[in-house]
C-alpha cells in the first residue's frame, strides 16, 4: 500500500515539475524581436537596428549595422514613432521621464562610431528601455544625428554655469541624420 502510494505521490510530483518546466519554458521563449529601418532625409535606407528581448519588460539587446558619413554620430530612441524629413523632428525629444537629465535619458544609447569606410556597427544590452516604452501608444523611432554626443558632461571652466539646455536635451549631438519608425504595439 505505501509503495503505490509513494508511487502516486512521486507521478504527481513529475508532472507538477513537467508543468513548472514547461510554464517556464513557454515564458522563455515568449521572446521579442524587431527590425527597424533606418532611413536618410532622401528615404535612402542607410541601415538597420535590430533589437530583442526575453519579454515586453525585460533589458533589450540592440544591434546596429549601418552606412553613414565617418566619425561619431549620436545615437537614441526618441519619444514618438514618426520619420517625417527632412529633420525628423516628428519624433519630438529623447525617450525620458520628466525631468530627467541628458545622459541619463531613457533613450540614450552609445554613440555610433563609423569607420572611414562608412560602415558601423554596434551591440549593446540596456534596460534604459524595454519593448513596452518602445512600442507605447505613439510608438517611438531610432535616431542618429550628425555629431557626437557629448551626454551633457561639459566642464565647469567652458559653462561656469553648467550646460545650456540645448545641451542638456540633446547633448550637442546635431542634425537628425537618419530616423528609423517603431510602431506602437
């Protein structure tokens, strides 16, 4: 009698590790992947982000593969998921909670570097952002500028009184070069 009952418990201990298992594979593989396109002023394609995630909430890996003018190019996720040209201003400011700093900006990125024979690349992992801030109502886009970034850090002997504010919104990068749209989810 024991020995069928230790039999029946231990059936019904697999199969609720069966179904933790599989619930937690399902979880696992419950994985978010998007492309974005990354276009110039023109709508000339100039390269691609691509970016997944475990989950809508979870850090998302960004990789970024694309052709633009050599040097440092400001790189970030703005608010709204418009690409209008030529200046791409319908993607309005960085992705960022209310009052918070540039280079402490949700969407702020690295700076892509691109070599001399235009190409770049980039990986990176950030919980700046997760898929549900991009993919909000309005969606939000990808965004490269003309110069660097320089995240706002300026020393006190060339601002005495700390930075401007068009460097504190957008780090001096310049010109919006290339936009690419993420959709809302």
């Amino acid at each position: 009698m024991r020995l069928r009952l230790f039999t029946a418990l231990a059936a019904a201990v697999a199969a609720c590790c069966a179904l933790a298992v599989t619930g937690f594979a399902q979880r696992g593989d419950d994985s978010r992947s998007l492309t974005v396109k990354l276009r110039d002023a023109d709508g000339k394609s100039v390269g691609t982000v691509r970016m997944t995630a475990a989950s809508a909430r979870s850090a998302v890996d960004v990789r970024v593969s694309a052709r633009l003018k050599p040097g440092f190019h400001g790189f970030h996720v703005h608010a709204v998921g418009k690409c209008e040209g030529p200046d791409f201003k319908s993607a309005m400011g960085h992705l960022k909670a209310a009052g918070e700093p540039h280079g402490a900006h949700d969407g702020d990125m690295p700076s892509l570097l691109v070599k001399r024979n235009r190409m770049a690349s980039l990986r990176l992992t950030t919980d700046g952002f997760t898929f549900g801030d991009l993919r909000d109502r309005d969606g939000s886009a990808v965004m490269v500028h003309a110069g660097p970034d320089n995240f706002a850090n300026i020393p006190p002997r060339y601002a005495p009184n700390g930075p401007d504010q068009e460097t504190l919104d957008t780090g001096d990068s310049g010109a919006r070069v290339a936009c690419g749209r993420i959709a809302p989810g």
